[in-house]
C-alpha cells in the first residue's frame, strides 16, 4: 500500500493545457476518486499515476519515492480499464496467472494465488470457462483478479463499471466496496458517475476544466458544496440556484419571486444580489397550507416511493422531490427551510458561508 502526492502538476498536449499546478494527497489504504465531466482531465490524472503520460511540470511521490519519471512498471501500480482487456483464448485461471507467468513465478505459487484471489472474488467454479463464456459482471471480475494478484501498491480504475448494465453496477459497487474493505490497498478510481462516486469513496476530488473544485468526503461535498458547479453537479435531481436580490443586509431579507424571504438566524450578508440554492429533497410541498409561497405543479414523474415534480411560482422553475403524488395544475404551498439552503456569490459562484446571530 502507498500513499499519493501529486505536487504542482501541469499537464499540456502541445499548446492544450489540461490543468495546472495541481496538488493533492491520496492516503494510504485510502478509496479516492476523480469525479467530473467527460474531458474535464480526470483520466489524464489517473494515467500521470500510472506513469502512462509524462507530467509537464511537478512531482509525483508514492509515499515518499519520487516516481515523476519512473516507467510504468517500475511503479507496481494495476490498472483495471472500461474495457476489461481479457486475453479470449485464455482461460480464467490463465488470465488471472498472466501476470505472474510473466514475472516467472513458481507454478505451485501461481495456483496458490490465483485460486486465493479467485475465492475472494466468487470466481472458483469458473476458473476453466473462456471470456466468452462469462457475463459482464464475472468478466469485470476476472479482470480485478488479474489486478489483485500482482499485490500492487495501488490500484487504479478508470471508468471499470461503465460497461455494465445498471443492475449489474449496482452489485459490482458493493463487490468493489467489499473488496477495498478486505484489501485495504490503496485505490484511484475515475467515473463520471456521481452515484458511483458517493457510494464508494472516503474522498472525493470534483474536477472541472482541469480545475479541482471541490476535494472532500462524499456527506461533505453533498451538504456543503464549495460552488455553484459542484452544487449543480452532485445529486440527482441537482440543486435548485435561483438569483435573488438581497433587499436588506442586516437581519437579511431575500427576494424569491414576488415574495421576501427572510433569514431569521442570520446575522448579515453584504451582498447586493446572491444564489440561493435547494435541493429538491429539501423543499416542503403542502397542498392545503396556504403558508409559505404558493406555486402551481407543472409535471410529476413517478420513481417508485417517490415523485419529481416541477413546480413554477412567479415565473420561477424548481424541482421538487414529495413522497407524494400531484397532478399538474395543482396549486401547493411552498416552504423551504432556512436551515436547509446554500447561499453563492453571483460573480464567482463560489460558496457563502452565513454567519449566525
């Protein structure tokens, strides 16, 4: 297992910069992921790990060894790809003992650990079947095999599961979970999948342009976005940012449409205008009310327990999620707790931290 230091990293393609003096640490045993858009250089980071690409500038250390310009192999990192890279005339045992073949393992000690990581990974009864005779899932974990029995100092995924049907994510999440739990090695994961991000990290580094926005545990980034990007990116729906006018300072009051709102454990937000962000888990829908600021329903999508439903008050769009059901052209009552919304500088979209009385 190893720590990572990424120092200052630059990375350009000719006259394309990437990013720009990046710096980060990986823990030791840590899960840790590259989470963001595609082309936002989060795969370009994982193979700067790997050794894979050159940086342009900066240092990589694995715990405290400076790997900058060490090739690949020297680096005794495992990558596990979307593709699964399978050698299809090869059989499961043969391509999990691939890479110990190569380093002339004794061939006692090979099948001690190929069948040592095969139990581990469910794969025992499949150990004489070819790729093509296996499902994605079980191809997905022949390739982590492959990964594991090198004994790496770190594993790096990128985007491992996207190949997968979304039932077959979901259980391969857990089997990720669980290994990473047994293992304890140090993992670099990179998805654009926020779901697959929260359920498995203990951090989180959001990248956009090249640009690390937000770098945290996953209830951190959820409940405390550092910007309107990571705010909008995160959740599903994401967060509802609507501008308003702060129309007194001190005690501070909020225009939201035609209504004011009032921020009453607030001490004082200087400010002429301001985001106000919601997610819709937050926003309290009451049909027969009449407190709080009145709002027609527009559309309901049933997702099983729950409902997403668009609401419009005063020419203003949010998204709701209710345990309960409307039909559109209902008029509901509106409440959004104080306690529950994210404030953000119009200008930078950077977070505002509210200061309490």
């Amino acid at each position: 297992m190893s720590s990572i230091r990424l120092t200052n990293i630059t990375k350009r393609f000719r006259d394309i910069k990437v990013f720009e003096n990046i710096d980060l640490t990986i823990h030791d045993g840590e899960f840790f992921t590259f989470l963001g858009p595609s082309g936002c250089g989060k795969s370009t980071l994982l193979n700067l790990i790997a050794g894979l690409e050159e940086v342009s500038g900066g240092k990589i250390y694995f715990d405290n060894q400076d790997v900058t310009h060490l090739p690949p192999a020297k680096r005794d990192v495992a990558m596990v790809f979307q593709s699964y890279a399978l050698y299809p005339h090869m059989s499961v045992f043969d391509n999990i003992a691939f890479p110990l073949r190569i380093k002339k393992m004794d061939k006692g000690l090979i099948k001690t650990e190929v069948e040592r990581v095969a139990s581990v990974l469910g794969l025992h009864d499949l150990l004489d079947r070819k790729p093509r005779e296996l499902s994605g899932g079980q191809r997905q974990r022949v390739a982590l095999g492959r990964a594991i029995v090198r004994k790496p100092r770190v594993f790096l995924m990128d985007e491992p599961l996207s190949n997968l049907d979304a039932r077959l994510r979901i259980e391969m999440r857990a089997e990720l979970k669980r290994l990473h739990q047994k293992l304890g090695t140090t993992i670099v994961y990179v998805t654009h999948d926020q779901a697959e991000a929260m359920a498995l990290s203990e951090r989180i580094a959001i990248l956009n342009n090249g640009v690390v926005q937000q770098c945290a545990d996953p209830l951190s980034i959820y409940s405390r976005p550092a910007n309107t990007f990571v705010a909008s990116f995160i959740g599903t729906p994401p967060m509802n940012i609507i501008e308003t006018v702060v129309i007194e300072k001190s005690s501070p009051v909020l225009s939201l449409g035609k209504k004011r709102y009032k921020l009453a454990r607030a001490d004082t937000l200087n400010f002429e205008r301001v985001l106000l962000g919601v997610r819709p888990e937050d926003i309290e829908i009451k049909p027969f009310s009449r407190e709080g600021i009145e709002g027609i329903v527009e559309i309901v999508e049933p997702e099983g327990a729950r409902f997403l439903i668009d609401l419009v008050f005063d020419g203003i769009s949010l998204k709701a999620i209710s345990d309960e059901s409307f039909k559109s052209g209902d008029k509901v009552y509106i409440e959004i707790p104080e306690e529950k919304i994210h404030l953000f500088n119009c200008d930078t979209g950077e977070r505002i931290e509210i200061t309490y009385k």
